[in-house]
C-alpha cells in the first residue's frame, strides 16, 4: 500500500511539474529571431544620429535632446525584450511567458509613445532603429501572448 501512495505522490508532483511548463514549438524560433533583430537595432540610428545602444547607456550627444522615453524604451525593451523572453524560453514557466506577454505589451506601446515624443519636437526624429526595436516588441508581445494563450 505505501508504494502505491508513493508511486501516486510522485505522479502528483510530476503533473504538476508538467503543467507548469510551456512547449512554445516553432514560436520559440520565430522568437529568438525577433530578439536578434531587437539586439542588432540598437546598432541602428534611434535619434538622429545615436545608436540604439548610446541611447541605452546614456551616451548620446547631448545636442540631441534624446530625453527620458526613449532613453526609457530602450532600458525597458532591453530587459523585457531580451532578458525576460530568453528566461521564458530557457525555463519555459508559464509565469515567466505571462510576465514576457503583459510587459511586452507595455513596453510596445512605451515605444509608440518614445516615437511619438521624438516626431513632436524640432529636434532630431525617430531614427529606423527605434522604428525597428518598437515593431520587435510588438512582434514579441504578440507572439508571447499567443503562447499564454494557448495553455490548455
């Protein structure tokens, strides 16, 4: 009798274990694809003339006037982007997936608002580099919501 409550515990812990985990199949590639694509935007132009990175660390030329939402969206995708979406990817948690989708969202619609503040200023606009990191971030939410979406 005690090697079938054994047996039945250990089963109870391996389903629960199981069902705490998330198989995100070709949206994984489709994934780390984008996180590649946001890395190497940020070597892209995202005001004026700064990189994508100089905007990161705060290194950009001080005539540019970047101010703080961009300079916040790149800290953000950053983080969110690469950080929290290899983390999902590697541990494949579904809070972490969870975490990933919500803030993505967020963090997309923070670089519309970066985008929008660089076009209502007479300084240097958005540069292709900004545009790129946002639609990563949106590509991301949309496919971390997607995974979220589809546990069953």
């Amino acid at each position: 009798m005690s090697e079938t409550a054994g047996a039945g515990a250990e089963l109870a812990r391996t389903e629960r274990e199981l069902l705490r985990r998330f198989d995100p199949g070709s949206r994984a590639l489709v994934i780390a694809g984008v996180m590649l694509v946001l890395v190497l935007s940020s070597v892209l132009p995202w005001v004026g003339g700064a990189a994508g990175w100089q905007v990161l660390v705060g290194q950009a030329d001080p005539a540019l006037h970047v101010g703080l939402l961009p300079r916040l969206f790149s800290i953000n995708s950053t983080i969110v982007g690469i950080a929290v979406g290899a983390l999902a990817l590697v541990t494949r948690r579904w809070a972490i997936a969870w975490i990933a989708a919500l803030a993505g969202v967020v963090v997309s619609f923070e670089g519309v608002i970066a985008i929008w503040s660089r076009q209502t200023v007479p300084n240097a606009g958005p540069g292709i580099g900004l545009v790129l990191a946002v639609v990563c971030m949106f590509v991301l939410a949309i496919q971390w919501l997607r995974i979220v979406w589809s546990r069953d």
